[in-house]
C-alpha cells in the first residue's frame, strides 16, 4: 500500500515536471533574440551577381532585417519573398535554429546569353527568364546583338543557347549571335575569319551537324581563311563565298 501511494507520488511529481519544463521551454524559445543573420550564397565561387551585404541591405529597407527580433515573430517565408523579388535570386531558403540563428540558403541565377541590342541590355538565365546587367560581374557567355526582341530572346534565343550550353564544341566555337530585322541569324565564331549565315533559328541542330561535318572534311584541305561566308540556309547543302 505504502510502495503504490509512493509510485503516485513519484508519477504525479513527474508529470508536473514534464509539463512545467515543456511550458517554461516554449517560454524560453518564444522571447529568445536573433543574434546573427548567416548568409551562405551556394555558388558564389562561380558567379557573382549578389554579395551577403546586398541581401542584408535588402532586408533592412524591407524592415525585415531579423536581428534582435524575437525568434517568434520572425517570419522566414516572407523574408524568402522579398529576397526573390530580386532578379538575380532564383531560389531562397530562410530557416531559424534552436540557437537563436536564422540562417539564408541562396542560389543566384545561372546566365546562358547576353543580349546587347537598342532593344535591351540584360541576361537570359537557364530557366529562360531574364536577369539584369550587373556592374560587379560580367559572365563569360555568347552575345546576342542586332534586331533582338525581348520575346525571341527567351524562347528561340533561348533555346539555342541552352544547345550551346550542352554542347562542348559549339559553346566554345559560337561568340557572337546576330539577328537581322527579318529575324534571320548571323553566327560570328571564335576559330575561322568568316561568318555563319545561319538563315532562321528552324531546326538549327541538323544545320550546326552539316557545318560540323565541314569543319571535319574540307576545312583541313582549306584552311581556316579561305571562306568570308558560310552559308546555312538552304537544305542539304553548304553555300560558301570565297574570300
């Protein structure tokens, strides 16, 4: 009898200990500060379009800079918003730690094609949205210039470059793209003193074969300079004007 009003004791004092270390807990971790804003930017070896003190000035001009805020009233989601509105972010991550912390993941955009035209200077990045010019970096990527309208740069522009991207040769032969008023296309190389009349953006893949299959062939017995213009255009055939 004495052993189970002991063991009842014992639950009850237990169960109040719970309860009361879960409540002061929760107490703790509601009125705790955010003492430090971690910034990592994922893949800033490799492109600098956005530095940690750019998403902090962000966020204090958006009055949502979290430090000194307590933990709870932090709202992390519209931290990731607000850092999104810039064009250079395509993904953000905000998350807090038991610590007091609340730490930023962010992944810039990747640019695949520059257009520098009357018609606009800003970047085409590889989900094909465009992104703006920045003064601190320059990518090393294929120019578009000429008669570039916004709609052909991010869908047919678009996605010849992304072929250049994927393909070793072309993406370190092709330097320069132009477009003509009637949207035909002019490819300028980096090896060879002529240019690539690509004629329209149609089915650019079999035309860059032939051309490839020439390099490989006549190119060799020729030479680089023996041709000004090499000319796409027409089916199942290279048209070239001597120099």
């Amino acid at each position: 009898m004495v052993f189970r009003v002991i063991s009842i004791i014992v639950a009850t004092l237990l169960s109040v200990y719970i309860v009361l270390a879960a409540f002061f807990f929760h107490e703790d971790r509601g009125g705790k500060e955010c003492h430090d804003l971690q910034v990592v930017i994922v893949d800033s070896l490799d492109e600098h379009f956005v530095s940690e003190s750019d998403l902090i000035y962000i966020l204090k001009k958006a009055n949502l800079d979290p430090i000194k805020k307590p933990m709870k009233e932090i709202n992390t989601h519209q931290i990731e918003n607000e850092l999104l509105k810039n064009e250079m972010i395509a993904q953000v991550e905000a998350y807090k730690t038991p610590s007091g912390l609340i730490k930023l993941e962010v992944e810039q955009k990747i640019p695949i094609l520059r257009v520098l035209s009357p018609r606009g200077n800003y970047y085409i990045d590889n989900l094909g949205t465009t992104m703006p010019v920045s003064r601190r970096y320059v990518a090393h990527v294929p120019v578009a210039s000429g008669f570039v309208e916004k709609e052909l740069a991010v869908t047919d522009l678009y996605k010849f470059a992304l072929f250049l991207q994927d393909d070793d040769f072309w993406n370190s032969q092709i330097e320069q793209i132009y477009v003509h008023p009637n949207g035909e296309v002019d490819l300028i190389p980096r090896v060879g003193n002529h240019r690539i009349a690509l004629g329209s953006l149609a089915d650019f893949g079999s035309k860059l074969d032939k051309l490839k299959l020439f390099y490989e062939k006549a190119i060799p017995k020729v030479g680089w300079e023996k041709y000004s213009v090499i000319n796409l255009k027409y089916k199942n055939q290279i048209v070239c004007t001597k120099r």
